[in-house]
C-alpha cells in the first residue's frame, strides 16, 4: 500500500511537470528579460506586452522568474510583471473580433440555414427516388422468383414427359414386336393350312378313283 501510494505521487508530480505554466508580460510598454536573477545581469531582450511566455521555474527569494519564449529564448523577469491572463488591451482586440464575428453572424447562419434546408429537401427527394427504386428492385426480384419457380417446375415437366415419351416407345417398340410376330405365326399357319388342303387334295385325287374302281368290281362280281 505504501509503495502505492508513492506511485500514486510520482505520477501526479509528473503530470504536474508534464503541463508548462504559461505566464503574459504585463499591461506596460516593455519589460526586460535578463541573463540572471539581478538587475546587474545582461539585458537579453525588451519584451513587449501581452507576449505569451513558458514559466520553468520561480524564485520567490529573489523574485525572479525563469522564462521561454516561443522562440525558445530563455531568461529571467521579475515575477510581479507577469499575469496569469493576457493583458486587458490584448483581451478588448479579442472581445472586439468576438462582437464582429457575432455581429455576421445572424446573415451567415441565414444563409447556412438555407443552404442546409437546400440540402435537406435534396436528400428528401434522393430518398425518395432510392426507395422508389428498391421498390422496383423488390418487384422485379419477385417477378424472378415467379419465374425462376416456373422454369423449374417447366423443367421438372418436362423431364417427366421425356420419361414418358421414352416408355411409350418402349412400348411401342414391343407392340411392333409383337405384330411381326403375330404377322409371321399367321403367315406360317396359313402356310401350313395351304399345304395341308393341297395334301389332302391330292390324297383325295389318288383315293377316290381307287374306290370308284373297287365298287364296279364289286358291283360286277354281284353280277
């Protein structure tokens, strides 16, 4: 906890050490910053008022201060010549930009105002073509949908027909099959039925005249 505590105080002294102290020469003419802490010592530059000077370090002894300008030109002034704001005439040229800027500033925001409305009822309008547009989009996309859903289904159908379409020529096929079949077994029996009465034709040509003479010998033997 201890050592804690001195981290804890290391550490807020160097953020304190981190932010420079900002100091402003007084409201007079010119001050002087000198090479040491004494009016005995050199004459290092005239400062005029309101300059913005870094504070490094303050002697309350002899009642100097150890400065850097922005240049980063460092010296020493006397402490009570310097405040902790910018000097009054430096505060009045900034209130008087502050008024001025205040002052335009109604006729600016009026026409930023009108600028901004310009821009809003563009982005309306944009809006509205945007969703116009998705609407559309989604309109077109069911009407895909519908027809990508046909297009299978067509397909599907289609396949069943090309099943179809092949057994009944299968079947067709076999029936044809069939009826040649049928065709030769009738041609072979008609054949043979031809044959057979041609046969027996001819069996009865050779009997008949056998039995006619067998009957007029037996008629004559009567006699």
């Amino acid at each position: 906890m201890r050592y804690l505590k001195i981290l804890v105080m290391l550490v807020a002294f160097a953020c304190t050490s981190a932010v420079a102290e900002v100091r402003y020469v007084t409201d007079e003419f010119k001050i002087t910053m000198r090479s040491g802490e004494s009016s005995s010592h050199r004459i290092l530059r005239m400062l005029p008022t309101g300059t913005r000077l870094e504070v490094l370090s303050t002697n309350p002894d002899s009642g100097y201060t150890m400065v850097r300008t922005e240049d980063g030109r460092e010296g020493f002034v006397l402490s009570h010549q310097l405040e902790a704001e910018p000097v009054a005439r430096d505060r009045l040229v900034v209130l008087q930009e502050r008024v001025r800027e205040l002052e335009a500033a109604p006729g600016e925001l009026s026409a930023r105002l009108a600028s901004l409305q310009e821009e809003h009822g563009a982005l309306q309008r944009a809006h509205s073509e945007l969703q116009q547009i998705k609407e559309n989009i989604e309109t077109e996309l069911t009407s895909l949908q519908r027809t990508a859903a046909n297009a299978v289904r067509i397909s599907n159908e289609r396949n069943e027909l090309r099943k179809q379409v092949v057994a009944l020529t299968r079947e067709m096929e076999d029936l044809k099959q069939e009826k040649r079949e049928l065709e030769n077994s009738s041609t072979q029996r008609w054949f043979l039925i031809g044959a057979g009465v041609v046969t027996g034709g001819i069996l009865i040509g050779l009997i008949l005249p056998k039995l006619r003479v067998r009957r007029r010998r037996d008629s004559w033997g009567s006699l």
